[in-house]
C-alpha cells in the first residue's frame, strides 16, 4: 500500500511575499482589475510506502515539521490520497 | 604556540569557502581547515565557520536541506557545547534552519538580489567575534543576498534586544540605523545575532570580503582576530 501525501506550503499571511506581489502587479497591468491580491506557496508530492493511512499521516506531517515547512514563517497543509 | 585550526565547512554550492579560507589563513595563529559536508569529523577545528554560497542550489528555503548534512550533527553538538560557530550569510541561513539561532530570513522586500557595500553598526561589542571593535562602530562589509530579510515573531524580538543579542544593524556611515539603510527589510534592520551562550554569531554581511585593503575594507578582519584573541585565551 502506498499514499501519495499532497503537500502546499504557503507563507504566513504577516510575511511579505514578493513574488506574489510581482504577479499581483503583472496581472493587474493585464488588466484583470478585479485580482485582488496573489500569494505564491509550494506543491510537494511525496510518496509514501505505508500499509496504514494513519502511520502515513504520522509520516506526512513529521517531514513537514522537519523539513518541507519552516514553522517560523510558513504553514501547510497535508492531503493523503491512496495510491491503488 | 601551534596555529589553532578551524574548520570550514564545504557544503555542495557553497562558494565563498575559499574566501572565508583565505581570510582564517591571513589571521596569525589560525590555521584553516576545510570539512566535507558528508564527513563527521570536526578535525581538531577550535572553532566552525558556515560560508556563504547556494548550499544544495537553495532548494526548498536557504540553508534547508544543508541544515542535515552529515556534518551539522557534529557541528550542532561542537555548538551545544559552547564552542564558537560563525554563520556568514548562506551560513547564518543554516544556523536559522538548524535551531541554534532563532528566526529566519526571507526574499529581500525589495525583490532584488543584493550584491552591494553596506554599513553595519556594531551594537554589541561583548561577544567572542566583536571584542575588537569599538561600540556601535560602523564598519563597512558587503552583503551578497536574494533572502536576507529578517524575521522573527515579536516575543524573539523582545528576547535579542533584552539580552543584547542584535550584534550588527544595518546603518547609514554615521551609523544611523533607520529604514533608508536597511537594504533588505530585516526586522530592526537586524544584520546579525547571536545565541543566548554567546557561542554563535550569524550575520548576513560577509566580513572574509573585508578582510584586506586590496578588497575595498578591512574592516571585516577584526572579527576573525576577536575569535582568535578569544581561542588563544583559552
């Protein structure tokens, strides 16, 4: 059995994202005048070998804490979709 | 006395370690020695330099993915230990990512990569690498950037300053701190810290870049002396 873990990684709301604020701008000069505001994150997709969904999850979110995120000034957000 | 070694450590895309190697062999008394991110042997080193470079080509964050090299078990333990371990720039990153400093830096509010001469206040003059400076001297040292952009929540904050752990400030050459010479949006125009056991120091600003007058300053030299007045003490 396996899982596939479907990871996004976004900045905390109080951490000015740069790079978001560059597409906010592109896009409000493509004329989109109704974009309000554009934040950029990460997708991680991580396959994990696991019989039970639980120990998955248990995986999942420890090398979120470890390594994917920086609680400092990132959240995530963990998905588990099984792998058939 | 026999020169004191210390360490440098070479992480896949670090690229100032022959610079910061150069700058350890042109203090008297310190011997440079380079270690290997894959290795776990500190080879004698007194003291533990992280140069600045693109650790694993900065995926992930900054320093992430060099914060588990093989290496850092030893060096965090080195750490731990009160051994003295400086971080310059891709090195303070590690030293964020690692724990043993506390906050992290991200994308400079400007967009831009840094590479440029800026002026740092030296407000704490008590720990092991400023002795040798005078309080609050301006000193001159490059910085060379895209994520120098300090953060920490407000109860680090409170901490650095409490204990007097803000050791550089981003200033103007009169050693003005304010948001025109900040050049990266860092909180307090933070340049550097260091821990509570005053054993680590992580700065942005690259001091082995100052470290001659053919380089444009020396004013980054000092600090290498002050570790060495401080080992040679010992």
């Amino acid at each position: 059995m396996a899982y596939t873990a479907k990871i996004k990684v976004t900045l905390r709301q109080s951490i000015l994202d740069v790079q978001g604020k560059a597409v906010e701008h592109a896009l409000k000069n493509l004329g989109y005048q109704t974009v309000e505001s554009a934040r950029i994150g990460k997708y991680i997709e991580v396959i994990i070998n696991e019989e039970e969904m639980a120990l998955a999850e248990r995986i999942g979110n420890e090398i979120c804490q470890k390594l994917l995120s920086n609680p400092v000034m990132e959240n995530y957000s963990l998905e588990l979709e099984k792998i058939n | 006395m026999a020169d004191i070694t210390v360490g440098v450590v070479v992480f896949p895309g670090s690229n100032c370690d022959h610079d910061t190697e150069y700058a350890v062999a042109n203090t008297k008394g310190f011997k440079p020695v380079m270690l290997w991110h894959n290795d776990h042997d500190l080879q004698g080193a007194k003291a533990i330099l992280l140069p600045g470079g693109f650790s694993y080509g900065d995926y992930l964050r900054a320093g992430a993915i060099a914060r588990f090299s093989p290496i850092m078990k030893e060096v965090i333990e080195f750490a731990n230990k009160g051994f003295p371990v400086l971080g310059i720039c891709n090195g303070f990153q590690v030293l964020l990512e690692s724990g043993l400093l506390e906050g992290a830096l991200s994308r400079n509010r400007d967009k831009k990569f840094l590479c440029c001469q800026t002026c740092i206040r030296t407000v704490n003059r008590s720990t092991i690498f400023t002795s040798l400076y005078k309080q609050d001297e301006v000193l001159r040292i490059p910085i060379a950037h895209g994520e120098g952009n300090y953060f920490a929540p407000p109860e680090v904050l409170e901490s650095l300053e409490e204990h007097n752990r803000i050791v550089f400030r981003y200033s103007d050459a009169e050693g003005r701190v304010t948001d025109e010479t900040n050049p990266n949006g860092s909180l307090l125009n933070i340049a550097g810290i260091v821990n509570r056991q005053g054993n680590v120091l992580g700065l942005m600003p690259h001091p082995e870049r100052a470290s001659e007058k053919s380089l444009g300053s020396e004013d980054g030299r000092r600090m290498f002396e002050s570790l060495y007045m401080y080992l040679a003490a010992l």
